[in-house]
C-alpha cells in the first residue's frame, strides 16, 4: 500500500471469532454494528474503498457472498476483530507487499500479493506465517461481545464525521422540540419529530438519520444513535451510549443497547447493557437485569463450552442472537446469553444461557421446531418486504443442526 492503493479489502477473522456468537452465527464479524456504522462501514470509508470480499464459513457463503478476488494489484487484509484508528491507518499506509501489522501475537492488518491472496481464499484461512511483523500497540480491538458496548458510546462520537451530517445549529432545525446543546444534536432532513420530544446533547451527540420517525414524548440523551428508518415509540426514553440500528422499532426505557437492524422492542420495559441481532421480538414488559443485586462484576458463558466466564464488567444485560423472542412480562438475568430464533416465554428468569432454537416454557423446555421457526421467520420478514431465500433456510438449517447434533 505503501505504493499504491489495493483494489479491494479482505476481511478476516482469528481464533478469537468465536467469541463472538452468537451473533456472528448469523453474521461475518465485520456485519457488527458499533457506534454508527458496522465494522466493515468504518474501514471502506476511512479508507475511501469501495470494493471488499471476505474469508467466511461456507454455510454463510450464500447469503453473504465471499466475492473472491480480480485483478492484480495487490491486497489489504483486516482483521475484523480490529476498528480504525487514526494511528492504525498510518501504519496501514506504511505497509509493503508481504508485511503485516501484528498486536499481541495476532495479525491486524497485512498486505498481500494476488499469488498469496488466492493461495488464502482457496484455503479459506488467512495464513499469519506469509508475512513479516510489524508490531503495533494501543489499537481499538474486540476481545469479546461485550466490548461493543464498552466501545459504543466512544465510536459514536467516532463515527460521526464519517456520515457528514450537520448539527441543528446550523441547519436550523427545531420544529418546535426542545433541544439541549443543539451544536450536539444531529437530525436528517428527512426524520420526522412528533410533539413533546426532548433531545438532550450534554454529555454526547444525539443522532437521528434518514427517515426515522420520533414518535410523541420520546426523551432522547446522548450519545444515542437512531438508525434509518427506525422508529421509537411514543415517551421512549433512549441514553447511555444506546444505537438503535436500521428499521427498528423501540420504546420503554433503554440504556447502553446496541439494536442490529428489523428488531422490535416496542413496548415498556427497560433494557440496559445489551444487544441484539436482526429480527428480535421482545415482547411487552420485558425487563433485562444489568447489574447484580451485590454490585459484583457479572459472569457469563461461553458460547461453545457453556462455561461461565469472568467478564470484569459490572453491568452486563443480555445478548441475543437473530430471531429469537421474549413474551410478555418476561425476565432476563444478569449475563444471560441466548442464541438463534429461541422462544422464550418462560414464568421467573429463564436459564443464562439458551442455545440456538430453544422452546423455552415454564415447563416446557425443548427444541424449537425448524419448519415452525422458518414460518415464523417468514411471516416476520414479510412484514418488512424482506423475502427469506432458500440460502437463508440453509444457514437457518445449519445452525439449527450444529444446536441440536
């Protein structure tokens, strides 16, 4: 790169990519929203790219697409685990054909030859040993799922250059809300504010982007990020560092949340110190505890071993994947963990830890039917005009087996 400008980026992912199910079972790691913008977002803007192609298990390959690899110059390998810096891309700047960018004994960042690249792509696998070192510290990186929400409040104020959108103090914008701080608050021309709401930029930029809809009585305290097309639903009350992402609709009270895409949590409620994938329902009342009742750091499992973890944070909500549900008047722990499409409308805390495609009742604990899930999958889409393909099934199936075998 040091000589010219690769033509595509190629993301990766290490040993570490498993912590980070199971949203990622759905999901590349670079499809991770945090702050604004997903991972793969940030790094094609900060480096003005706009082609990419990724190493990915063959079972995401067709809803994803790898996209492999043209022409002949040379290739700019990411790890996905790691967020641009200004530090990071100079020395991403610096790199020669054939040399990496090593933290910690992982690879971050290398520069690679077509020869090389193919050899990668063929073997599915970035290979570290191709490269020489060029050691780096102080880099903003994922170790686990819950430094997204460590981390979003500071990619928030990141990000927002990135999306080139003006402060109300200098668009004009008021439409009779009651704005705090309007230099820190930051609404597209597009969204549309009912009467009554509050916005408060104080302790960091409040951001609602093209087409959302900020429904009567909603009080808003950044940093807060309200994606496209989302809505929030009337008195919500949105702070702490929370990014509400693309197409969701959200009310209650949350704080420090990270919302992917097309997941609803409409009613009262409060949800803190959490995240969701795409597709979520979290049924009326739902509560998720994030601190424990004697104030020590919170313990959750791993996703392959099961085995609770030391997390060192000390408030923590839950993190679910993709399609799965809560009903009404639902309880989550501290530090609960649950996977893909799973049912949860269970009396008292359900289990910490849910697998993918549980049925998960106060006496009824069990596997979530496939061709049920799949319906119930449609029908969610479908209100949102989005088709489930028969490649989706096929990861669907994927994973549903991998939970059950």
């Amino acid at each position: 790169m040091a000589s010219q400008t690769p033509l595509n980026l190629i993301f990766f992912t290490d040993e570490k990519a498993d912590n980070f199910h199971p949203l990622t079972l759905t999901r590349p790691l670079d499809d991770l929203r945090v702050g604004i913008l997903t991972i793969r977002e940030k790094w094609l803007k900060h480096l003005q790219l706009n082609d990419f192609s990724r190493l990915l298990p063959e079972y995401l390959v067709g809803v994803f697409g790898s996209r492999g690899i043209s022409g002949e110059n040379d290739y700019l390998w990411i790890n996905a685990r790691f967020l641009p810096s200004e530090k990071l891309i100079n020395a991403i700047h610096k790199l020669k054909q054939g040399e990496q960018i090593t933290f910690d004994g992982n690879t971050v960042a290398a520069i690679a030859n077509r020869e090389t690249t193919k050899h990668m792509f063929d073997s599915n696998m970035f290979i570290k040993d191709n490269f020489s070192n060029n050691e780096i510290t102080g880099v903003i990186h994922l170790e686990h799922l819950w430094d997204l929400l460590a981390l979003n409040s500071f990619e928030i104020d990141k990000d927002l250059p990135l999306i080139k959108l003006k402060p109300v103090s200098e668009t004009g914008y008021h439409n009779g809300t009651a704005i705090q701080k309007p230099e820190n608050v930051f609404v597209h021309e597009t969204v549309k504010i009912e009467p009554g709401c509050i916005l408060i930029g104080d302790d960091g930029p409040v951001i609602i982007q093209k087409g959302a809809v900020i429904e009567a009585g909603c009080i808003l305290r950044g940093p807060v990020v309200i994606g496209e097309n989302a809505t929030l639903k009337m008195k919500a009350r949105i702070s702490g560092g929370t990014t509400i992402g693309p197409v969701c609709k959200v009310g209650g009270e949350v704080s420090n949340c990270i919302f992917h895409s097309y997941s609803n949590k409409a009613h009262e409620g409060f949800t803190g110190n959490s995240i969701f994938g795409q597709w979520v329902n979290i049924g009326a009342d739902t509560n998720t505890s994030n601190l424990k009742n004697n104030y020590s750091t919170v313990r959750m499992a791993d996703w392959n071993s099961k085995n609770e973890m030391e997390t060192e944070v000390q408030f923590l909500g839950t993190i679910m994947g993709d399609h799965s549900k809560t009903a009404i008047n639902t309880m989550l722990n501290t530090g609960t963990l649950c996977g893909v499409s799973s049912n949860i409308f269970m009396a008292g805390f359900p289990p910490k830890y849910i697998s993918s495609f549980s049925w998960v009742g106060s006496a009824d604990y069990g596997i979530y039917d496939f061709d049920k899930a799949i319906e119930a999958m449609k029908a969610m889409m479908k209100r949102r005009d989005i088709e489930l393909t028969e490649d989706y099934k096929n990861m669907m199936h994927h994973i549903f087996k991998e939970a059950h075998k």
